[in-house]
C-alpha cells in the first residue's frame, strides 16, 4: 500500500493506543464486570460478549454486564464500584500481547521513539504501563485525562506527538477502534488499524478511513513510513 498524499516518506515516531493495541487487558476487564455478577448472585457473562466492548470502558463494561447506560438509574453507581474492582486487579491477567514486544524493541534499535496514548484515566493507566514494563520505555503517555479531551478529539495525539518531539504530520498513530483512526486523521498523522484488537461492536474496520491495516504488530515495520 503506497503512502497517504501528503505523507512524509518517513515517520519520526510512532504513537499507539493501549488496551487491544498493546496490551490484552480484556482479562481483567471482563473480570471485573463479572466479580459485580458473581457478588450479586448472578452468573458471569461470557468472555466473548465482554471482549469487543473493552474499548468503550467502564460505561462498555457496565453496559454489557447489566444492560444499563450513562443516564439510567444506578449507572454511576455500577460505573464506580467497577472502577474500583478493576483497579484491585487490573494487574492480575494482564498482559503485553507477545507480538508487540519484537515491535517495540525494533523501534528501539532504529531509534525511533514511541508513545502511548490511550483514554483510560491516569490513575489506571501510569501504574498498568509501570508494571508492564512499557514505562521508561515509552517516550510518552498520554491519558484519557492528560489534557481537557479524549480521543476522538485530537488534543490528546497532538500533546503525545509534543512529547515524542515529532510533527504531528511525522508520526502514526496505531490502535483498534474507530475514535482512534478519528482521533489521529484529526492530528494529521498516518493512521493505521490493529486487526488483532477488540474492534469494538460498530462499523467493520474496513469502513474506518484508516491509511492502513496491519493484522500484526511486525506489519507495523513494513510499512511506507518505516520499510
């Protein structure tokens, strides 16, 4: 696949989302949905109706749990008590998805810094990335609540590409949903989906505008901007 028009030939760094794109923190989400179930005597929800709705967060979480949206009644409630249960265990099962760690030490090697950012809040995500040993290693973390907007709102691209000490227009952004590829076409970067992610429940991926799709992270080198 040739370069966007306007592309440059080569990135200077590289950002990625966090959940799903670097990290398979299903696991510990899915699991704190049905610790809820469980201590409420109700039976756990399968993994695979938990999976694909990771990327929505609390309000995804809760939502497939016990079908209740922001607005309803006990939609706070439900929202806070899993926030809280996942942060006692959001260590538990997570893990770097295996593939990525090649990606990330290629980066290194060609010296070319990378980031993370992501909208789970900083309170989850500093101490997760620390204890994944992502952290010193990425140049950067940016929050759900590193500035005054998430993702799709390019504020937060644009404050990791600040960090990385790249143009905006020389860096990619990587990740497995659609505000991500929004988020970064909003920054100017190249965008590119992560097929092995949770994808959320929405439009294919294919229909998301992204400049590329990769269904592994060593794809990510053999791309215009880093062959």
């Amino acid at each position: 696949m040739t370069a966007p028009p306007g592309t440059p030939a080569r990135w200077a760094g590289v950002l990625f989302d966090l959940d799903g794109t670097l990290v398979d923190s299903a696991p510990d989400l899915a699991g704190a949905a049905n610790d809820m179930r469980e201590a409420r005597g109700l039976p756990p929800r399968p993994y695979g109706a938990l999976r694909p709705v990771v990327g929505s967060g609390a309000r995804g979480m809760v939502g497939a749990a016990f079908g209740v949206a922001p607005g309803e009644p006990g939609f706070e409630a439900l929202r806070d008590e899993f926030l809280a249960r996942y942060e006692a265990r959001m260590t538990r099962l997570t893990r770097v998805f295996d593939a990525a760690w090649p990606l990330l030490d290629a980066l290194d090697a060609r010296g070319i810094p990378w980031g993370i950012v992501t909208n789970k809040a900083e309170r989850f995500a500093a101490p997760l990335a620390q204890a994944l040993g992502l952290v010193p290693r990425a140049a950067a973390l940016v929050a759900g609540d590193t500035t005054p907007h998430a993702k799709p709102h390019p504020a937060p691209l644009l404050e990791g590409a600040r960090r990385l000490g790249c143009e905006p227009t020389h860096c990619a952004y990587v990740g497995d949903d659609l505000r991500d590829v929004q988020a970064g076409r909003a920054a100017g970067m190249a965008t590119v989906a992560a097929a092995w992610g949770y994808l959320g429940l929405g439009e294919a991926l294919e229909a998301w505008g992204a400049d590329h799709r990769i269904d592994a992270p060593a794809e990510l080198l053999h791309l215009p901007g880093l062959a």
